[in-house]
C-alpha cells in the first residue's frame, strides 16, 4: 500500500541569500540545467509562520542554519511582500482540485561572507554566488529576478 502525500498548500516563500557586498545564492535545480533559483519552498503544514517556513526551506536546501536558535536568525527578514501567481500546469497535480494560484512571501537572509552551501541532491546539484545584478538575469522565473533586483532597498 502507496501512502498518500498530503496537497501541497499553496503559500510559499522565497529567500534570497546575500552578503553585505550584495553577493546573491543561486541555487540550481536537479531536474533543469538552466533553472537557477534562490531558495523557495511551501508551507509543511496551514499554521507554520512563514518565518519558520523561510528557516526550514532554507536549512533543507543549503544547510545554512538561520533557525531561531542560530546566530543568523536576526538575519532572516521578512521584506513583508508577496508575489501570487499561477502555478505551472504541469505542477498544479501536486495541489488540491481547483488550486491554480499560489502565494509567495519575500525573505532575505544576509550571512557575513559567502558560505559554501550543503545541497540536497536530489532537489539542487549546483550553487554559484553572483553580484545581485548578475544573479538576478541568471534567474529563470520573473519573481525571484525583481526580488532580487530589490535587495539593494531592503539590505541592512
């Protein structure tokens, strides 16, 4: 007997990774040679703060620490903004019937120097850190570009 995976819900975040000089994480998925993302991932559950969401998914997807109890954790911010989009027909049967949009919350996370990052393979196989002007055109999707294009507003 298969076990069923839960729907995906459909309120995700996206944290750009950057060091004070504005150098950006871009993170390359497994399944595209040419999908450079920053970090980016859902909700586990309806009630998890997005914080926590933006902590997990970043810990998950680096290795890089910046839980509550990290001495990055003042580092995570919450640029309280939001993207929503439609989400790609080819992904939409990961969500329940009917769900076609999904809503993404903007995070950075400033770490003093470029780390070297702890891939899941499975999801990323390559890391580069680029300028946030470069790391932005190297971005496939149209959000994580213009989020990263606002770095420079939001960085301490």
């Amino acid at each position: 007997m298969t076990e069923e995976r839960p729907w995906k819900i459909p309120v995700s975040v996206l944290v750009v990774i950057h060091t004070p000089a504005l150098d950006v994480l871009l993170i390359r998925r497994a399944n595209s040679r040419d999908f450079w993302q920053s970090v980016t991932g859902s909700k586990d559950f309806e009630d998890e703060p997005l914080a926590l969401t933006a902590a997990r998914e970043v810990g998950e997807e680096t290795g890089i620490d910046c839980g509550a109890a990290s001495p990055l954790a003042a580092r995570l911010v919450d640029w309280q903004l939001e993207n929503v989009y439609d989400i790609y027909p080819s992904y939409r049967h990961r969500y329940a019937p009917g769900i076609t949009r999904n809503t993404e919350h903007l995070f950075g996370l400033e770490v003093p120097e470029k780390l070297t990052p702890t891939l899941s393979p499975r999801e990323h196989t390559h890391w580069q850190w680029l300028p946030y002007r470069e790391a932005a055109d190297a971005c496939l999707s149209p959000s994580n570009a213009e989020a990263i294009l606002l770095l420079p507003q939001f960085a301490r």
